[in-house]
C-alpha cells in the first residue's frame, strides 16, 4: 500500500504530540471565524451532545457543520471523497475502481430544480452547513486547531467543500431492490419461481410476473459488482475482509424500530415516541446527535454528521422518528451489446501516479454497471431523481409545530424511503410512510427487465397514494420495516413494494404494547431491550419433547445456553439442511425466509429432518463451548468488535487508544433488541447504535444512547464514552432546557464572527 505512506512509528509519535490521548479537553475555547453572522456558543455536554445556541437561523447550521467537522472531520472528509469518487487522490490507484463506481451514482441533474426540492431555504441552509466545515477545515490548515490523527496517519490535508457535495452524494442513503432482483433470477434459474419464494417471501400475496423476453439464467453472477463497489465502505489494508453482498442474517442487517403510544395508554398526560435504527456498526458512529437553537428554531436528535438538519429527535411541538418502509425504488435493465449509451470520460487523480481516464456509460435508464459481449446492464434508481438526496427532507418536518405541518413537509421527502411516525405536546399520534413511489405498470419490479420501452416508470406517486394514521382507536402504531399496508392496499395498481423484513420484531412490538397501559419511558426504554425471539419460539415449538430445545421461550438472554444452541442449529444447520432439500445446493449467499422455516416444519418429514440436525448443533455448540452445557453462554459467541478502519494501520499508543473492548451480547436480528449477526462467527455485525424515547409532556425526562461514542477523534473523552453503557442497554439524558444542559456542560466553545 505505497500510496499510503503511512507514517513510521516515531514520525507518528511526533506528528501527533499536540493531540492528546489522555488529557480531557480544555472547558472553555473560543474561536474567531469568517462566514458567521453573530456570536454563537456551543455546549458540549457530560455525554459529549453538542447544544448550540445561535444567534441566527442559519447560523445554526453554519455552527452545525463546524462542529460537526471539530468531533468527526475525518469521518465526514471520508464519506466526502468517497461519494465523489475522490480516493485515489490521497490513497492511490487502488481505489481507482471504487472512485469510477461512486462516480456513475452521484445525481447529474437539474441542480436549479435539485435545490428547490428541498424547500425555499434548503440551499442557503446546505451552503451555511457547508461553510461552517470549511471554517473548521481553514482552522485545521492554519494550525489553529490540531489535524485529526487519521490524516497524519495517512499523510494527507483535509479538503474544503462545496455546498453541492451535500446533494450530489447519493452512495450513502439504503438502496433497493437491484440484489435481490438478481438473486431472485439465479434461484428461479436453478430452483424455479416457486422454490424462489422460499427465499423471499412476496408480501402481500403476489405471483412473480416473468417479463418477456427474460431467460433467469443469462443474468451473471457478477452483474452489480459495480453498483456494490458503489455503495461498499472504504477498505484499508489489514481492516476487516468486506462483508458478503447479502449476510447470512440479510433479513435484519438493516432495519428499525419505533412507535407511538397515545395518553390513553401512557403513565402521564403526554405521548411516548420512540425510535432505535438498525445500521451497520461502526466507528465513528453512523449518527450524531446535535442540539441547534436560534430564533424560531429548537430541535434535537440525531441526523448523519455529514448533512445538515436532525431527522430523529423531537423540537418544542412535535417528536418525529423513523424506520424503513420498503417502497421498490429501483430496476435492474439490460439490452442488446449494442444498445446505444451516452459516454462521459472523467480524469481520476492518483496519488504517486498519472491520473487515470474512467469511461462512464448511461443508458436512458440510468449508469452502466455492466457490460460483455451479448448484454449490459443498468440501473434504474429512483434515489439518482431530483429531491432524492437521502434524508434532507428532514429539513422541512423537524420544524414543523403540528400533524398537519408535518404530513404536508413529507411531500419533501424523497429517500430513503420511511415510516414517520409522529407525536406531539397536545397528545396526538400520527404515521405516514414518505418516499418516492414510482409507478409500475406494466412490471412487478421483481426481477431484471428489457429496456426496450416496455416496462418503463409512468412517473411517480404522490404521497397520498400511501397509508396513514392519525390517533388510531388502539392507542399506539409501531413498525419494524414489516409490511405494514392495510388489507384492503389495492395492491394491483400501486406496485409499492413486495420484499418487506421478517414480521417478528413487529409482531412482539404489538405484543407488549397491546397489553401494556400506563405505559413510561422506563417501558419504552425496556422494550427497547427486549430479547425475546418468536421466530426462536415458533420454530422450537415444533421439537418433540425432551430436546434440548422444548420449550424454552426464546428469550436470547446473553446469558442463556438456549440462545447459543438455538442460533448455531439455526443458521448452521437446520436452514442448510431445509435449503438443501428444497433449493438444491445454493451459494453462500442464499438462506430461506425466516416466515418459512416454521410453517416448513408442520410438515412430519421436514420435522423429522430438523430434530436430526440438532444432535450436530449441539456437537457443534460443545466444541466451541466446552463440555460442560450449564457453562454455555450465548455472549461467549455473540460478541461486537466496533473496529476503527484504520487499526490495523496503527501502531503503539494510537493502536491502543483506537482500539476497543469486544463485548458479548444477547439477542438476534430478529429480536427487538436487534444484534444482527454473521453466522460465520456470530459477530454482531448491525443493531441499534442509536436510541431515543421522548416523553412529549417532559422533554428533558428524554432518553437515548449512541455507540461507541460522540466524537470520532480518539483523543477525544468523548470517543468511546457510550460504549460500555450502549453495551449493558443504558441510555442516559437527551438534555433539552437550557438549565438542563448548562447543568451537564462539560465544554463550553464561544464562536466569534472574524469581522
């Protein structure tokens, strides 16, 4: 890895002497910076959440971009380059490949009619987020401030931004369905469309419609490397190998939590909302939590530290959380070899290299992701529309004050594509699915179609064509990316989607809440660990009496030999040998919908089958875990590793510092408390790294956690602070009055305008 250079031991030791890796930061700085209006504050808290205090609106944001870049500037500089296909400038020609990928995805459209998407300020607001990093960033390259020690590491500056960068990246939002299309073809190819559905179950109710023309078993195998180049994680050397394309947990590697609990069900006079995403764990964390007040503007939560504005968290009105609702935004085309293509050539700099000449290829459709001497193939992405920047939308509905403002700011939002639900100070409850909805026709968008005119996009839905609810006679919604459309969804003539998660997290969201009044944010916070599997109970409930299994309730306590021996069956036996039987023999990356495996089991030769791979999970189980069944532990299997991506790159101190505890947890991904793993070595891999539980009566009685930690500086108190607790299921305050945070202020940073 030459390009790197990375630093020799004691030039790092050097280098890094002003950042500190034990000294707390100093409890008051003051800055003098260009492109802010008035004096500002920013109160760091004793869990490291900024509270900014502004003395305009778009100061606000200006302080929001400045201070993201003080706690995660590397971070954000890297989701920068990456977006823009800019790696190979500092990392060299490996990562040339990944550059000319990201490239093929950024929006290339109108950015006149882009801006507009966003509201009437969305524009200055970006550009003040924007100027506020680039003041962090001139500090930085002034030497007023220290470089983070990942640029030392790797030898480079950041670099400074333009407000399009915001908009343009679009490599970052949850993209659907195109692997899945392609899956589903290589199982119809080798199993049939029936035996296809054993995959992935079709919700509602649907029978896959073949396009014509379409032969399952002419798509490559390799046909979206590239779009998976696009969307995959930078890789340095040494750092964790890529995760396959579709974990062997891919039901609930990505997923969500929240709901609402109306006054008629809750301890006290105000409604509960809560909300726990489910991403891809990380270091820094995913999400940042910021507090921004100016006039007319106090809202909180968490949003991407990249982007400006919260999109979960709550203001002085409302509460507003989310989890994905699973609209089909994409479709895989292909054509004739010969199929005219529009070609753009871009010059990709190399770091100690020449600069490279990348070939883009579109189709009407959309980017070029492969070709060969027969086909190629593109994709169609909704999210590549004009307003599709992932969750910018979020700018209009964090200000708004009651449902009817919030249900009209949903219009603004585009990807990904959600289930908001909503609360408010008067006691209300809402839910409304938002994202762009195209309209399908003359296709299912379930498996790659012709892109010969056939099967094209009659444009798109407006929001209403989508289910609501406001303050619904039971008292509480939730949702857990599940197919929530009524029954009566006319399904036919609005295709909003047929690939849903699992129901399970879903169903004992509804279970617990169902039964529970006076309900409190000490509930929500339990529920919100919750380990209880009914996937785990209604499979074991087919064992026959006196195995291992029987009649436990499958609760995947971190404790509990049931959840060890349930999950090594499960994934490394039971499903292969279900799979096996009815599939034929599959690659890695196939599994059987988790819905399937129970109802599979009612039939006698299936379960005879299943109760014989048990004694081989159990031999399994023994081996991994000793002799002795009483001493099994499911967190002696299940553990998390939140891995900087450059610890194999470190060396001494630093390795030290960047490095964290491997921790052991319980549950499953398909658990409320959602630990989704990889059954190769049962590492939690996805979960909620964020939490919050609002209380719309008491908003400083709020609560949440993000892991590992608030910043991403390894120097800084703040870098891991919230693991520990984040790993025992401790939340801790989401302060909102300014007595509260000036009570808890661990830092106080004055912003003073240069001129």
């Amino acid at each position: 890895m030459k390009a790197l250079r990375a630093l020799p031991a004691v030039a790092l030791a050097l280098a890094i002497t002003p950042w500190s890796l034990a000294q707390p930061a100093a409890p008051d700085v003051t800055h003098v910076v260009g492109g802010l209006e008035r004096p500002a504050e920013i109160l760091v808290d004793t869990w490291g959440v900024p509270h900014i205090y502004a003395g305009s609106h778009y100061d606000a944001f200006f302080v929001q971009g400045f201070n993201a870049a003080r706690d995660r500037l590397w971070q954000i500089d890297l989701w920068r380059r990456r977006g823009l296909g800019r790696l190979s400038e500092v990392f060299g020609a490996s990562f040339v490949a990944q550059d000319r990928a990201n490239r093929l995805f950024l929006f290339r459209g109108d950015m006149y009619r882009e801006w507009l998407a966003y509201g009437a300020d969305g524009k200055r607001i970006a550009e003040a987020f924007v100027a506020g990093i680039n003041a962090y960033v001139r500090l930085v390259r002034e030497e007023r401030v220290a470089l983070p020690v990942e640029f030392t590491l790797l030898d480079y500056q950041p670099d400074f931004w333009e407000a399009a960068d915001v908009v343009r990246i679009r490599s970052h939002g949850l993209w659907r369905n195109a692997v899945s299309e392609v899956t589903r073809a290589r199982l119809m190819c080798q199993a049939g469309v029936d035996r296809a559905t054993l995959w992935r179950r079709l919700e509602p109710a649907w029978e896959v419609r073949v396009p014509a023309g379409f032969d399952p078993c002419t798509v490559p195998p390799d046909v979206l490397n590239v779009y998976l180049l696009a969307k995959a994680p930078v890789q340095f050397q040494g750092s964790r190998a890529p995760e396959p394309p579709v974990p062997p947990d891919q039901e609930a590697a990505v997923g969500s939590n929240n709901w609402v609990i109306a006054p008629a069900r809750t301890a006290g006079p105000g409604a509960i909302l809560a909300n726990d995403p489910h991403r891809r764990h990380a270091v820094p964390s995913l999400r940042y939590v910021a507090h921004l007040v100016a006039p007319g503007l106090n809202v909180t939560g968490a949003g991407e530290p990249a982007l400006p504005g919260i999109s979960i968290g709550h203001n002085e009105r409302i509460a507003f959380g989310l989890t994905i609702f699973a609209i089909d935004q994409e479709d895989l085309y292909f054509y004739p070899a010969g199929e005219p293509v529009e070609r753009l050539v871009e010059s990709i700099g190399v770091r100690d290299g020449p600069a490279v000449a990348a070939v883009l290829e579109f189709t009407r459709h959309g980017p070029v992701v492969y070709r060969d001497a027969e086909r190629l193939y593109a994709v169609r992405a909704g999210w590549l529309e004009v307003g599709m920047a992932p969750y910018l939308g979020s700018l209009a509905y964090m200000r708004a004050a009651n449902w009817r403002e919030f249900r009209a700011a949903l219009n603004l939002w585009g990807g990904p594509s959600e289930n908001q639900v909503y609360a408010d100070v008067d006691g209300n409850i809402g839910y409304k699915p938002a994202g762009l909805f195209p309209r399908r026709t003359w296709h299912d968008g379930l498996l790659p179609v012709p892109g010969d005119g056939r099967y094209e996009w009659q444009g798109f839905f407006d929001m209403d064509a989508l289910p609501e609810e406001y303050n619904p006679e039971r008292g509480f919604i939730a949702t857990a990316n599940a197919n929530t459309l009524p029954s009566d969804f006319p399904v036919e003539t609005r295709r909003v989607g047929f690939e849903w998660a699992s129901p399970w997290r879903q169903r004992r969201l509804v279970e617990v809440l169902a039964e529970t009044d006076g309900h409190s944010v000490a509930d929500s916070l339990a529920l919100q660990r919750d380990y209880r599997s009914l996937l785990a109970r209604a499979v074991t409930d087919t064992l026959p009496e006196g195995t291992f299994l029987q009649g436990w309730d499958g609760a995947m306590d971190p404790h509990s030999p049931q959840a060890a021996v349930f999950s090594v069956w499960y994934y490394r036996h039971l499903v292969p040998a279900l799979a096996d039987r009815l599939l034929g023999e599959q690659d890695a990356v196939t599994t059987l919908d988790s819905q399937a495996v129970p109802e599979l089991l009612r039939d006698p030769e299936l379960r005879d089958l299943a109760a014989g791979t048990l004694q081989a999970a159990l031999d399994e189980t023994a081996a991994l875990l000793g002799a002795d069944r009483d001493a099994w532990r499911w967190d002696a299997l299940h553990r998390t590793d939140f891995e900087h991506p450059l610890l194999h790159l470190a060396e001494g101190d630093l390795r030290e510092r960047i490095q964290m505890a491997s921790l052991g947890r319980g549950g499953s991904g398909h658990t409320v408390n959602n630990t989704a793993f990889d059954a190769r070595d049962f590492g939690v891999r996805a979960g909620a790294s964020w939490r919050m539980v609002v209380d719309t009566a008491d908003w400083d009685a709020a609560r949440m956690t993000n892991a590992p930690g608030q910043s991403g500086d390894p120097g800084s108190p703040f870098y891991d602070s919230l693991l520990e607790d984040w790993a025992a299921d401790e939340s801790f305050p989401l302060l909102f009055s300014r007595k509260a945070v000036e009570a808890h202020t661990e830092l106080r940073i004055r912003l003073v305008p240069a001129s």
